[in-house]
C-alpha cells in the first residue's frame, strides 16, 4: 500500500466520524444531522460549502486556479432495516435504521480526502465534493441533475467509490463499460371472477394464471437475450387468497428486471407487458399494469475508467487491481451522473473472515480501508487536476 503519512494519521480520526455516522443513520431524504457533520467539518478544512441540494445534499469546492474540475462523490443516506449486532459499541442508536451498504464510511473516507487535498501542492483546478443523500431506492443523484447540480457546480468528470465486501480488503476493481447493472420495477394485478375451490369451472382461476406468468417470464431471459449478454426478470412478490376452499378474485404479482444495456432494459419491458397481456388475455383476466423505470445501467466512461484504475494501482499496487472485473447485477444511483458527463465507478475491497455482506442486518464498515479509499480519492483528484498522464 502506498498511503501518505498525512492520511495514514488521519485513520483514528476518520474511524470516529465514521463510527459516528453510523450510530446516527438517517435514511433517505432525512440526511439533516449527517448534512450538518459534513458541512461543518468541511468548512473547518477551507472550503466554500453548499448545502441544502436536493434537501440535505452538501457539495465542499476547492478552488486552485485555472485546469479542469472534477466531482468526487460519496453517498450518504442509510437503510430502513434494523441492526442486529447489540454489542457493537457504535451500534445504530435509531431502531429501524441502520448504515448497512458503507455510506457511513464513504462518507469518512471522502472527509478524510478533503482535509488532505487543502494541503496538497501543485493542484490547477476545481475540485467538488459531493455528499448525496438518498441513494438507496429514491434517486437522489437523478434529483440533483435535474434541480441544476452540474450547472451549479461544472464539473469535466465525476467519480464514485463504493465498499465491496466481495472482494479482499485492498484490492479495487474498475473496468470500462458497464459496473453495475439497470433497476426496474413491475406491478402485474390479475383480476377475474372467483369461485368456491371444489368448483374451479365456476371462476377463472388467477393462482393458476399467475403461476403460469412467473413460468413464462423466466423465458425471456433464458430464449430471449443473447446468452453473452446479461439480464435479471425476478418475480419477487405473489399476492393472492386469504383461505383454503377459495379461490381469489385477484392476484398481484410484482418484482425486478435489471439489464447492463439500455437497449435491453426497453426490451425487458416491452417482452414483460406483452408476456402479462398474453397470459391475461388466454385466462380470461382483466390485467392492470404498471412499470417503474428506476436506475439506469452505470457505465464508466473508458478515459475516466482509465484514471480510475491509474489512481488505484497507485495505491494499492499493479497486483492488487481488476479490470476484468464482471459487473454486478446490483443497481447505484450513480449512473444519473455517468449519463449527463464522463466519469467512472469503482469498488474497494473490503472482505474480511466472518463479515456479513452489503445490506444484511449484521454488516459494519471495514474501517480498515479507510486510509486507502482517502488515498484514492486523493489520486483521482490528482490525476485529473494535474493532467498527469494515465
């Protein structure tokens, strides 16, 4: 690893704030005491603080003469689940709600980069810190570019990080192209006339209808997506009934379909409303619809993916960078930024023996990588705003 000293000493500091956050968390758009930390200590570092983007948004802008401007991002908002972990001494003090992905650190870590870049020499550019609240389901990166954010704050490239407790701790991934993949969501009601179970030729039968659904769903992606292409149809809720010897009058399906291509996130919905249509009209039903179209697909723009990778094996070292990376299936409001300008996503391994995953009710930041996610943001900024070669 090589980590400034500068940095490395700031590892207790930053484990405090992160440690802070997370018995603090706030969900999504509530961000008010985790807005307020930020723009203090931000002002204390120097620089000029915006607040009030988006709700609880706050961007830190540090100004160094002419060059080009970058945008480095951390989100900040944390999950409506409860933390199972009570001897945890910086446990969440807010029952229901819990940092459970790492916004907690990523918020620690771009802090962490602040206070070294202020002292960083030879920087000729603009440098804005974003800290966005509600990434987790609500878009709060596609609020922001639609209330003005780059015009507010231009910028020539944006940057994410997130924790990756998939891979080992020190090691980063980024890769051009698709990072991760597209989120959206269905609603299928089926509706017709029940009947008393022991006379099912009385009804129509939409427990039997919506079980053929789920079946044919399954078909688009197994016969109608190329095989070296990848897409997600999961039937994730079933609705229908409330005893035995009845059969429903209505069902209600819902679930996910998720795509690295945009041209194949229109094809899955077009393939699922028309699969739905068929499935309703055969059984008699009437069908009610509704497709929500959340997050696009993120995609590292490859010049920026380029300096990504630069500024991580400047860290953690040439061995410990995958640019083969698979993307994952998994969705990040970060790519509302990636579509309005160049930029790149990377993940930071954060693995550890025994440690719970991302969104589970036992996970806790590694405050381990701390110091190396500081540094990297250190370098990206760096490498753009120096116009180093990559």
């Amino acid at each position: 690893m090589n980590i400034d000293p500068f940095l490395q000493g700031l590892v207790p500091e930053m484990t405090a704030w992160r440690q802070d956050f997370h018995a603090h968390p706030e969900i999504a758009w509530e961000e008010r005491r985790s807005s307020a930390c930020i723009t203090q200590l931000l002002t204390e570092f120097g620089y000029e603080v915006t607040t009030g983007l988006a709700g609880t948004g706050v961007v830190g802008t540090l100004r160094r003469g002419g060059g080009k401007s970058v945008m480095l991002r951390a989100d900040m908002d944390a999950l409506a689940m409860t933390e199972a972990a009570p001897e945890r001494p910086h446990r969440s003090l807010h029952p229901g709600c819990m940092h459970g992905c790492g916004h907690d650190g990523h918020m620690a870590m771009l802090l962490g980069a602040a206070k070294a870049l202020v002292r960083e020499p030879g920087l000729s550019g603009t440098i804005h810190l974003l800290f966005q609240p509600a990434e987790e389901n609500e878009a709060g990166a596609r609020r922001l570019v639609e209330e003005g954010l780059f015009q507010r704050f231009p910028s020539d490239a944006v940057f994410g990080l997130h924790n990756w407790p998939g891979l080992p701790a020190g090691v980063m991934a980024v890769r051009p192209g698709p990072m991760m993949a597209s989120c959206d969501l269905f609603e299928i009601g089926l509706s017709g006339k029940g009947a008393h179970a022991a006379m099912p030729h009385l009804g129509q039968d939409v427990v039997l209808a919506a079980a053929q659904l789920v079946s044919a769903l399954q078909a688009i992606v197994a016969r109608q997506i190329d095989p070296l292409d990848s897409a997600v149809v999961s039937v994730t809720q079933i609705e229908a009934g409330s005893t035995w010897n009845v059969m429903p009058a209505s069902a209600l399906l819902r679930g996910t379909a998720r795509a690295l291509k945009a041209e194949t996130r229109a094809f899955l919905a077009q393939r699922i409303e028309e699969i739905a249509s068929t499935q309703a009209q055969a059984a008699g039903l009437h069908l009610s619809w509704r497709y929500d179209q959340r997050y696009p697909p993120t995609v590292n723009s490859r010049a920026e993916a380029l300096i990504a990778r630069e500024a991580a094996a400047l860290v953690v070292g040439e061995a410990h960078v995958q640019d083969d990376v698979a993307p994952s299936m998994g969705a990040e409001d970060f790519a509302f930024l990636l579509a309005e300008r160049p930029g790149a996503y990377a993940w930071l391994g954060a693995g550890k023996a025994g440690a719970a995953g991302l969104h589970n009710e036992s996970y806790d930041f590694n405050d381990a990588i701390l110091a190396i996610g500081a540094q990297w943001w250190v370098r990206v900024a760096k490498l753009v705003c120096r116009n180093e070669p990559v």
